[in-house]
C-alpha cells in the first residue's frame, strides 16, 4: 500500500513540484497551501495519512500550532518540517518527539525522500 502524504506550503510553485515528484516516487499526495485547508482536511479522516510534510511560514496559522494540533488529533502521524531556518523537536512534549523530524529549504528532492523514508521506518 503507498504511503499517503499531505503536504502543506503557501509557495505554490514548490507544492506543485513536490507535489509532481513525491507521486512519481510512489506516493498518494494532498497538497494544501495553508494551514486552515490543511487542518480541515486531517480532520476529515486522519488515518488517510502516514505523513505530513509542512512548512512552518503559513499565512494563516503558525506553524508550531498547526504541528501540536496535527500530532495531538492522530497518535500515529508522522511530521516532517520543511523550514527555511534550523528546527528541533527539543520543545514538544516527549511523545510527539519521535514521530517529527526536519529538513532545512533550500533540499534536494531526493534528500526529501531519504527523510520521509527514515521518518516512515
């Protein structure tokens, strides 16, 4: 079974183009370009996802509160941050540590994947 992601930027280009990529790597993709359609959407049926790949700078909501929000609603998701500026799961609570891990813009696509992999293991 593939891997669903939801994945949540507001810089459209790069949504399309991760977009592209992921599914040709074999991934089920949503994309959102912000937080509010993103929430909406988890809520709607959570376990639909493995993965939520996000982007912290969001127009509408702050991306630390969109993370608790989305590791509080599933136990079982995964997240992965995409941020222009160095993160660390140090500041959530223990339990919502392992399941997030971080990757700094500007990547490499394929960095993307190896990340996504390792945060899926």
């Amino acid at each position: 079974m593939a891997h669903s992601i939801l994945l949540v930027d507001d810089e459209r280009p790069l949504l399309s183009l991760l977009t592209k990529f992921l599914e040709r790597r074999g991934y089920q993709v949503a994309a959102c370009e912000t937080g509010q359609a993103a929430l909406a959407l988890f809520r709607e049926d959570p376990a639909r996802f493995s993965l939520v790949v996000l982007d912290l700078k969001l127009p509408d909501v702050p991306g630390d509160e969109l993370l608790t929000s989305l590791l509080d609603i599933s136990p079982t998701i995964r997240v992965l941050i995409c941020s222009g500026s160095a993160w660390s799961p140090a500041h959530l609570p223990e339990a919502h540590q392992p399941r997030t891990a971080s990757i700094l813009k500007p990547f490499m696509p394929n960095a993307l994947v190896e990340t996504i992999e390792d945060l899926l293991a």
